[in-house]
C-alpha cells in the first residue's frame, strides 16, 4: 500500500510540473503576440520633405500641407529645406535614408542634378514622390500643378491685353521641369502671334531679388516694353519693384505663376501686376502622401498626376480662396 501511495503522488507532481509548463509555455506566447501587436500599432509614419527653400511663400504652403498631412495621418514629417542647394538637397535626402523614413517627398532644386540621391533613395527601398516638377533617378510619381496650361493661361491674357501684338520680356527661372512647362506652354500661345516680339529673356533665378537686378538691366537696354511674363511670383514682385524704381509703372503690366499672398495683395491694388495662374502647393503634399502609400501598399499608381492651375485677374481676385 505504501508504495502505491508514493507512485500515486509521484504521478500527481508530474501531473502538477505538465500543467505548469504548458500554462507559461501559452502566456510566454500570448505575451509575444501582444508585443508585437503593440509595436505595429504604436510604429509612427516618418515623412521627409526637402523643398528648394522656405523663403518662397510657394514653399511655406507646401509645409503648411505637411502639416495637414502630419495631423490626418499621426505621422511626424520632417521638413527641410535646400536653400537653392543641389549639393545640400543631395544630403538631405540621404539624411532621410539614414533616418530610415517610410517615404519622400522632394521637390527637386534641380531635376537632373538630384538623381543620384533619388537612386539612393530607392535603392533603400523608399518610395520617392516628387513634389512640383519632375525628378530624374527613379521616382516613383509627380505630382504637380499642370503647369503647360499655366503658362498657356498667363500667355492667352497676355496676348488678349496686348491685342496681338507689343515688345514683351520673359524672366525665366531654375533649371526645373515645373519652370520650363511654364515656358513651354507660354511659348505655344505667343508663337502663332508674328507680331508679338520678345525683346529679352532671361534667368530670375525664382525669386525677387535676383528678378530685381536683371530687369533692371533689362529696362536699361530697352526703351518700350509692353508686358513681362515671369516664371512665378516672387520673380514678378521683384520686377515690379524694378518698374516702379524706374519710374515706368504705366508702361507695361505682368503675368505669372503661383497664386502666392503677395500677388493677391498686388492684384487688389490694381497696379501693373494683372495676373498669375494659381497654383494649389498644399494639395499637392497631400496627394503627394496619399499615392506613396498606395504605392507602400503594393498598388500601382499613375506616373503623373497634375493639378489644374486657376488664373487670377485684378477683377476676380476677391473669389480666389488663396494659400
């Protein structure tokens, strides 16, 4: 009897020591799986955004997008900018990689220059959407506004103003594909006018202060032009300053891109700046987002996506909603 007795409680023990290994076995499992899960949900988007510079309203608007896009998705975008910089974007883009972001969004200062980090980029494995001009190295998408129809729509007013005909001045800008659709686009309409002469053209460089000084040269060489088209509005402000320090503010107007803050002041003053086909800046980084993750998600996606521009006159300014 005893002995049974002893084998009895041998079997209960060994009975005791399954049950208790199989119950950590589960909960050490349980735990793993929860872990997991907790890591998934609590792993944020990280968004880099490089742009050419933040001293262009244009730009602030682009990160006032990111903004929205870091609010609707709980995502942490880090925005940078290049200060008209090839080699400066280069290294924020590879910052990026270092930083193992999930996706970029550039908007390139110079579209041939930056496809080497544009490789790097995908190298990575990092879905690259460009932002407001297209980009060499394997981007994965552009979006942009349709910026052949801008300079189409800053052209046809032009000529509509000029009645066909008058000496007109074009200040072109970076070496970007968004600047030179502009041009395109504007160059289709003038060019079916023989009567329409363009007396100079030259590089602003995008912004107003460089547009300052070669249109002050410009005005120097010619004693009559009618209307100056500029590749976007800084490069406008910059020459109207010119004009107004030239004292020939009634000799001609002009007509640009962007649809920025400081044209809408100019149009509501009613001075020589008549016009500028708007652009949507901050639509494009949310587009921008919404087809990187599509294309995170393994979806295919279009190669271009364009936004339609808007022309903005003295006389319907007060309807246009503005960055």
């Amino acid at each position: 009897m005893k002995i049974l007795k002893r084998v009895h409680i041998i079997l209960f023990v060994l009975l005791l020591t399954l049950l208790n290994a199989c119950s950590n076995g589960e909960s050490t499992s349980t735990n793993a799986t929860d872990k997991n899960n907790t890591d998934d949900k609590e792993k944020q988007l990280k968004i880099g955004l490089t742009v050419p510079t933040l001293g262009n309203p244009f730009f602030v608007a682009m990160s006032k997008g990111a903004e929205e896009v870091a609010a609707k998705y709980d995502a942490e975008v880090i925005t940078v900018s290049a200060d008209h910089d090839l080699a400066k974007q280069t290294a924020q883009i590879e910052d990026f990689i270092t930083k193992k972001v999930d996706l970029i969004l550039l908007s390139p200062f110079d579209s041939a220059g930056i496809a080497g980090a544009v490789s790097q980029a995908k190298a990575a494995g990092i879905p690259v959407v460009a932002l407001d001009g297209f980009a060499e190295g394997g981007i994965d998408t552009v979006v942009m506004s349709d910026n052949v129809q801008a300079g189409r729509l800053a052209a046809e007013y032009l000529i509509e103003q000029l009645d066909g005909k008058g000496n007109i001045v074009i200040i072109d800008g970076p070496p970007v594909s968004a600047v030179t659709d502009r041009i395109k686009g504007f160059n289709e309409v003038i060019s079916k006018y023989p009567d329409i002469k363009v007396v100079a053209n030259q590089n602003g460089e995008g912004n107003r202060e460089k547009a300052l000084t070669v249109m002050e040269g410009i005005l120097s060489a010619n004693k009559k032009i009618d209307a100056v088209f500029t590749i976007n509005d800084e490069e406008a402000v910059g020459v109207q300053i010119a004009q107004e320090q030239a004292g020939r503010e009634d000799e001609f107007f002009l007509v640009s891109v962007d649809g920025a803050p400081a044209a809408v002041d100019a149009l509501k003053k009613g001075g020589s700046f008549a016009g500028t086909s708007a652009q949507f800046p901050n639509q494009m980084v949310i587009d921008g987002v919404a087809l990187a993750l599509k294309i995170i998600d393994g979806e295919k996606v279009d190669s271009e996506v364009l936004i339609p521009t808007e022309f903005i006159t003295q006389e319907n300014v007060d309807s246009y909603s503005g960055w």
